[in-house]
C-alpha cells in the first residue's frame, strides 16, 4: 500500500520543483505583461445556420491591480522558478 501512495506522490514531488530556465522565462514574461494592464479578446461569428457567435473576454491580474512593476515582476517570477536571475531581458 505504502508503494502505491509513492506511486502517485512522486510526480507530484517532481513537478514542485525547479523548471528549467527557459520555461520560466516563457511563464514569466506572460505573466510580466499581465502586470502592465488588462488582457482580452472579442472574437464574432457566423456559423453554417446563420446564427451569430461572440465571445468577450477580459482579464486583470492581481500584480496589475496592486500597482507592480512589469520588470520587478518577472525578475522574482524567474528567481521564484529557478532559483537564479533571467537568462534574457524581459520583451514586452
């Protein structure tokens, strides 16, 4: 019973660890240009029976809300991620 419960604890032990710094680099300046303003998309359609389609969505993130600094954001994401300072400058 004890080897199965490892079993499944495992990759969860695994997949809490560091990621590779590439990786959160990708996450993080996503993450960095969430902080500088709301995100969203509107999308409209027509599908075969003539009906419209639409699609509204916004999103706001929370670093954005308390004012934080996009490059501030993304240099402790990737220490958070890594354990060391980002391999590249942040793009926005």
């Amino acid at each position: 019973m004890r080897w199965l419960a490892l079993i499944f604890l495992i990759p969860l032990a695994v997949a809490c660890g560091p990621v590779s710094p590439e990786l959160a680099a990708d996450q993080c300046e996503e993450r960095a240009r969430k902080a500088v303003g709301p995100t969203g998309e509107i999308g409209i359609g027509i599908n075969s029976d003539g009906d419209v389609k639409n699609k509204i969505s916004i999103g706001v993130s929370t670093d954005f809300l308390r004012g934080a600094d996009p490059q501030r954001v993304y240099e402790d994401c990737v220490f958070k991620k890594t354990g060391q300072g980002p391999i590249r400058p942040l793009v926005l």
